[in-house]
C-alpha cells in the first residue's frame, strides 16, 4: 500500500500532456482553459465539483457563456472546445 496522496487533476493533465509531447506553450494553453472551465462551473453551481462529474451541458453552458458574455469568437470557441476537460478526464482514468 502507498501513502502518497493521489496527484490533483491539474497534475495528471500537465502529465498527460507531457507525455504526449505537446509544447509547454501548447500545455500550459490547455490548463488555462482547464482553469477557467473548473471556475466557471464553481460560480454558476455554487460549489466546486470534479470534471469527471460533469458532462456535455456543462461544456454546452460554459461554451454559451463564452460566445454570449465573454464574446469570443468562433476559433476561440473551438479552442476552448478541445480543450475543456470532459474528454481529458476519460483518458486520464483509462490511463
């Protein structure tokens, strides 16, 4: 048995990230957009909740508010699209 405590999925992403071989500018573009999905959630739910317990109407709501409110554009939205972490946190747990 180990006691090291389970890494935070920030971590895990820059890990996976790194694995794959993505630039450092690449990596640290996609835990940027990590952070502002997790802070977006955290303020319309109240309360903080792991991304692997969200799904396709949180990115759909987070993705809305970036086109309404924030008004970025159409790439902006596809960035931001690829990089939430719904799909991040499926290949971390297969990995």
């Amino acid at each position: 048995m180990s006691n090291k405590p389970e890494a935070k999925l920030e971590d895990k992403l820059r890990g996976l990230l790194r694995l794959k071989q993505y630039s450092p500018r690449t990596e640290e573009t996609y835990i940027q957009w990590y952070k502002r999905y997790v802070l977006f959630q955290a303020q319309a739910s109240g309360r903080m909740r792991h991304p692997a317990e969200m799904g396709t109407e949180e990115v759909a709501a987070f993705l809305t508010n970036l086109a309404v409110n924030k008004n970025l554009t159409a790439s902006s939205q596809n960035q931001a699209l690829t990089r939430t972490p719904p799909p991040a946190c499926l290949a971390l747990r297969a990995a």
